[in-house]
C-alpha cells in the first residue's frame, strides 16, 4: 500500500503491473481520472472523486491523471500482491525497442523516432 500525491495535472503515465489487481482511494481532490485498456483495446475510465474507489486488473495498460488545474490529489494505492512489478508503456517502447521496429509500428518517419527515443534511452 502506498499514498501517491499528485501536483495540479499531474499524470503517472501509461504502465501495466503484471503480477497484481490495484485499487486507487482518493483521498483528497476532485475529478481525478483514472482508466485502463482492456484486452479488446476499449478504453474503461471515469473520473473518481475524495472517498471513491477504481479498480485496476492484473496486467492490463493504465493510467491515473489529476485533472484539477490548481489543486493537488492525493490518493492511496494497494495491490494484492507483494510483488506487483510494473513496466513503464513509453519507457519500455521507446527505451529498448529498436528504430526500425517502431518506425514500421507507429508508421512515424526515422527522424520522428530517433527524437523521441533520444528522450527516453537508459542512463549508462
């Protein structure tokens, strides 16, 4: 279990635990949104208020946002495993995949992604 503070929109970007369910309380801030995507590739948000819950399945893409443009969120995050790992969407694409592969994936031009991957390769 963890208390996560978020500054007025701020995001934990797109990740995935693969080895646990989480469930967000909120426990300060208003319209917080939260999602995940399921297997079908449909998306499943709402926006979640102070006191309300959202749960996130075992594996699958998500995200949480502070959508308040001047107020911190606060929420507290639980997993029902010791072990939940999590694997960063952008980090993971962009940081170890080769340029060849993405640029035939996203249909971006060589430079597009040599920009983008400039940004997120792992520090030597």
């Amino acid at each position: 279990m963890s208390r996560i503070d978020y500054a007025p929109n701020g995001l934990n970007p797109p990740h995935v635990h693969p080895r646990a369910s989480e469930i967000i309380y909120v426990l300060e801030g208003q319209l917080y949104y939260v999602g995940f995507v399921t297997t079908a590739g449909k998306l499943v948000a709402k926006h979640i208020n102070k006191g309300e819950v959202f749960v996130l399945p075992k594996g699958l893409l998500h995200f949480q946002k502070n959508v308040a443009k001047s107020a911190p969120a606060s929420v507290i995050a639980a997993f029902d495993s010791q072990l939940p790992g999590t694997q960063s969407l952008v980090c993971s694409l962009f940081g170890a995949l080769p340029e060849d592969i993405l640029v035939k994936s996203f249909r971006f031009k060589p430079k597009q992604v040599k920009k983008i991957k400039s940004k997120y390769q792992p520090k030597k």
